[in-house]
C-alpha cells in the first residue's frame, strides 16, 4: 500500500464477516480523514485565529475540502462556500449547504444496484486512465445512478461518499490491492461513518463560481481567502484531485477549458511574482464591500509575508498579523493576515 488511506492501514477482510474492531478502525478513520482532509494542525491555526473574530456571516471563495466551513457551520456562522472545482462544489453542498439531509438505506439500494455490471461501453471513458476495468465500471455505474436519487443534496451526498471510495481504492498499488475491501463495501461502511449533517438553521450555500465573481455577489460579514499556492502551479489536470473532477463530471477532455476560465485571476498559473501579486490585489479589490478579512498565505519561499502584506495595504488597512511554523511537516509557514 503506498500511504495507507492518509497513514491508515486497512486490513484484508472478508465482506460481511470483518472482525468488530476492524470495523470500528474503518468508521474511525473515515471521521478523520474523509469528512476533515485538512492537516489537523493547519486547521487548528486557522480555527484558533477566526475564534477572536466577531462575525454572523462568512464567504470562503477558494473552499477546497470544506472542514473549516463545516466548522464554522458549528459556531452558528452563515456560511457561503464557492469553489471554481466541481468536485469541491458538491462536497460543499452535501457537507455546507446540507443541513438535515441523509442518505437513506433505498438511496443506497439504487446507488448500488447492478453497480458491476457493464454496459455496452463506457459513460466517461477517461475513467480507464485511473482504474482498472472492473472498477472503471463500478464507479461509472455509481456516477450514473447517482442521478437517480431525489434531489440535488442526495445527489451531492452520493457523489461526496463516491469520491471517497475513489481516494480508497487509489491509495492501493498492484502489490497491496488484493488487500483492499470492495468498493461497494467500502460505499456502504462509510455511508454508516458518515457524521450526521450540522443544522446551524441558515441558509448555507454552495457554489461553483469563479472567485471574483462569487465576491462580487456576497452580502456577508467576513472574507476567508485562503490563498492558492503561489508558484509555477502544475496544470490542474495533474493533481491529486484531478480523478475527482473528471468523475463528478462524466467526461474528460474539459481541462483547457476549466484551465481557461481562470486564466489572468488568482488560481490560474503563473510565471512571475508580479503576476500573482496583481490577481491577489484585482481579488481583494473585489471583496472591498465586505467589512472584516481573514486572508491565509502559504509561505513557502515564492512570495513572501511582506509581499502579501503590502498587497493587502494597497486595498485595505491590515490589522493582526498571525503565523505558525510548519517547517518540519510541511515545508512551509502558515500566516493570516486580518484587515
């Protein structure tokens, strides 16, 4: 196995006839790493600076995996989420907008139905390039029936646990994979883990916005940016999520165009310092109707605190400055500014 599932080794079992604690070692791991796939660390910091804010309402345009917004779900917060991901759209609305919505044991039943037996040819094709035939077909048909369900939350809850499944069955190699559990097995223990919805009892939303866009349209107490990753990115149709976004679509080949939707904003690629600097200030300048900032960079020797910082001061007056060393695990420094 090349990782375990996020440092979790998951043992060889026999559908139905698990050891009890085995189970239980599976629901535990999914509660860690599959609804919060957030460094606990990094989270923690980020949760410790918002703890000191007074805020009602909050937008988060580059959500990603949604454990903070989920959290701040929990403190009562309304939360409006965006990402310009489809897949980290629908974790938003199945784990953000969601508040009482759970998948019932028939949602399962047609989820799962037939979910192995092929067709006369594949739906997403491109699912060949990251599964094996068998598996190519599960995930297919899991698409497929997912759209099936009642309504668009089902429907988000049903991809969410897929996508799931997904990162399980990458996380094995051609040595480990006769160790792994079925993946309609794996759908079904962890549809069990799955930690009930948080009712905050407001209108949460989930969109799939570019992040100027979504600022443009909030009317909100508080901006969470966290920052992209400056650098010379790879392209998005290489990284670890890009199997995710290619299976809650149903298709490939729509990486220029997603790459292109982007392209001179924050989140596309760049080649200079300049060029980041400038989309991070067009950004900001697009959140100036919002009255509080907490903008989260990743320090990691491209651009600088000082750079961000005086980015920050162009647009608005910066307030508290917070850092945490994450040299050691990461290879980089967190940092929050607050304006």
């Amino acid at each position: 196995m090349r990782s375990g599932f996020d440092g979790f080794q998951i043992a060889a079992t026999t559908p139905g006839n698990e050891p009890h604690h085995r189970r239980k070692d599976l629901n535990s791991m999914t509660s860690r790493y599959l609804f919060d796939h957030t460094p606990d660390g990094w989270l923690a910091f980020e949760l410790s600076v918002l703890r000191r804010m007074k805020f009602l309402s909050a937008a988060n345009p580059f959500a990603g995996e949604p454990a903070l917004d989920v959290h701040l779900k929990r403190w009562g917060v309304r939360v409006a989420s965006n990402d310009a991901a489809r897949w980290a759209w629908m974790r938003g609305v199945a784990r953000v907008e969601n508040n009482t919505e759970r998948l019932t044991e028939a949602d399962i039943q047609i989820v799962l139905e037939d979910v192995y037996v092929p067709r006369h040819k594949l739906l997403n094709t491109g699912l060949r390039r990251w599964f094996n035939e068998t598996d190519a077909w599960w995930f297919d048909n899991v698409r497929a029936a997912a759209e099936q369900l009642d309504n668009d939350i089902k429907r988000a809850l049903a991809l969410n646990t897929g996508m799931m499944v997904g990162d399980y069955a990458l996380a094995f190699d051609d040595e480990t994979r006769e160790l792994r559990q079925p993946l309609s097995r794996v759908f079904r223990l962890l549809w069990e883990a799955e930690p009930p919805p948080v009712n905050n009892s407001q209108s949460n939303t989930s969109t799939n916005k570019e992040a100027r866009d979504f600022l443009a349209d909030q009317q909100v107490d508080f901006l969470f940016l966290r920052l992209p990753r400056a650098g010379r990115q790879q392209s998005a149709r290489h990284a670890a999520w890009a199997w995710r976004e290619e299976w809650v679509r149903g298709r490939e080949g729509f990486w220029d165009e997603f790459e292109g939707a982007s392209a001179g904003r924050l989140g596309a690629r760049v080649e200079t310092k300049q060029q980041y600097l400038r989309h991070v200030e067009e950004l900001l300048e697009a959140a100036a109707h919002l009255p509080a900032w907490a903008i989260a960079h990743t320090e990691n020797g491209f651009i600088s605190t000082e750079d961000i910082v005086e980015t920050i001061r162009r647009v608005r007056k910066v307030g508290t400055i917070y850092t945490k060393d994450f040299s050691e695990l990461m290879g980089a420094r967190a940092v929050i500014v607050t304006a």
